[in-house]
C-alpha cells in the first residue's frame, strides 16, 4: 500500500504510529518487510531528527540519499536498528 499511496509524508506517519504502538519493532525491522515486499519505499536512518529516519521513493532516490549522508548500507541498516556503527 505504501508504495502505491507515493505519499512520503504519509508513509512516515504510519511507521512512527506503528513504532509508537509496537515497542519490539524497529526501523529496520519495517524496512526489512519493504525489502520482503518488493516495494519501492525505502527508509534511510537520520538519527538527531525527531523521526529518526527519511522515506525515499525509488532504489535510485534511495542510493542518493545514502552517498549524500556519507553512509554505508551496512551503517544506516545499524542505525536503522538502533545500533551504533
């Protein structure tokens, strides 16, 4: 559903429902079930932000925003899940 909405802002506000309401789940946790899905929603972690993370259309978007934030996919999967490279 994601995915067809397009709406980021939307997209975002579900997921920090859904973290609110499930303690045990994290970011990476949902990215992990957008990767499973096959969607074209990705989450790049951005921690000192009051969400903690940025919703990006497209593999393309997503690999711009990581070079632009200067991570590995490894490091912002850590951050994601709230561990610390």
């Amino acid at each position: 559903m994601a995915d067809r909405s397009r709406d980021v802002a939307w997209i975002a506000e579900v997921i920090e429902d859904l973290v609110a309401a499930n303690s045990d789940t994290n970011l990476f946790e949902i990215e992990q079930e957008f990767r499973n899905a096959g969607a074209q929603t990705y989450l790049i972690a951005t921690p000192g932000t009051a969400p903690g993370f940025e919703v990006v259309l497209g593999v393309f978007a997503f690999r711009r925003r990581i070079a632009v934030a200067g991570v590995t996919l490894a490091q912002n999967r850590a951050a994601l899940a709230g561990k610390r490279d």
